[in-house]
C-alpha cells in the first residue's frame, strides 16, 4: 500500500511539472502572438506588463523539462519577444532586455565555436 501511495505521488508530480511546462510555452505563444499583433499600439504601461509577464513566464518554464521540439519553439518565441522588447522606446524595459541579447550572443559564439573545434 504504501509503495502504491509513493507511486501514485511521484506520478501526479511528474505529470505536475510537465503539465508546468507545456503550461508556460502556451503562455510564451500567447504573449508573442499578443505583442507581435498589438506591439504598435502600446503604450509605456503596456511595454512593461508584456515584459513581467514575459520574466514571469520565463522564470517558472524549465526550458530541459521540454523535449527537443518544444525546446526549439520555447527559443524562438523568447528571441521573437526579447527582438520586440528591444525596439520599444521603453528605456527600462530595453536596458533588462540587454542582458537576454547577451545570452544570446553568448550561446551562438559557444555553438559556432564548439562546431569550429
């Protein structure tokens, strides 16, 4: 019985976190879509709602709970938003934008060099 009752914990658990992170690439679609339709009528206020819930959605997705496929729809979705975040006229949202550009940069200078080796 009482190995059923762990089962069925680590279960619902697994199926939790899965469920967190199919959760947060639904999300991370809806924003994208939303600021990429809407983004041109934004005002100031608009920018940085779209931004807290971008960090919040981001924050709580763990991007190796993803399979490969969704992995790569995560990646384009963030880079689609942080290419949209970075030209609004917001200064504070473009100065906390500045910190995902450089990861970015980052990650293609250690994927091209790790194919040059």
């Amino acid at each position: 019985m009482r190995k059923s009752f762990i089962f069925l914990i680590v279960a619902m658990l697994t199926l939790a976190s899965c469920s967190t992170e199919r959760r947060g690439l639904n999300q991370m679609r809806k924003l994208t879509n939303e600021v990429e339709a809407k983004g041109q009528y934004y005002d100031v206020e608009d920018w940085k709602e779209a931004y807290a819930d971008f960090r919040a959605i981001d924050e709580k997705v763990d991007i190796k709970k993803l399979n490969n496929e969704q992995a790569a729809e995560y990646g384009e979705l963030k880079g689609r938003l942080v290419s949209k975040f970075a030209k609004c006229s917001v200064q504070s949202v473009v100065n906390s934008v500045s910190s995902y550009i450089n990861e970015g940069k980052g990650i293609i200078k250690g994927v091209i060099d790790g194919l040059l080796k």
